[in-house]
C-alpha cells in the first residue's frame, strides 16, 4: 500500500491531479496469480495510456507481455 500511497503523492510533480486530469483504476490480484492475464488484458482492451505494475513482480511481467500482444 505505500507505493500507491508515493504514486498519488508524486502526481502533483508530474502536474496530474487524480480524478482531474488522470483517472486511476486500481486492480488486485492478492497473490492469486491466474487472474493476472484477465486483469491485464481488460486494461490493455480499454486502451489506457499507463499500466504500471511493481517491478518484478509477475503482474509487472504478465502486463507487459499482453501489451506486447495487443501491438
């Protein structure tokens, strides 16, 4: 939960404001691993211009392999 708590806290340096000129959809898989390709390949489907991921984590690795097949 801190990284989402850092994300919305670094968004006014980015000049982003949640629910003004960004909109932020949440997904959580909680260690239930064969979800992940649904929940990427719905964000991918709704054409969202950011997917972030935790680094190294296998939903980070899971969203860019679906991206990577949308192109």
């Amino acid at each position: 939960m801190h990284l989402v708590v850092a994300f919305r806290q670094g968004l006014p340096k980015a000049v982003l404001s949640d629910g003004q000129s960004v909109a932020i959809e949440f997904r959580w898989a909680r260690r239930q691993y064969d979800l992940l390709p649904a929940m990427a390949a719905d964000l991918v489907s709704r054409r969202v211009n950011v997917l972030t991921a935790a680094a190294g984590e296998p939903s980070a690795l899971r969203a860019k392999r679906e991206e990577a097949m949308q192109e």
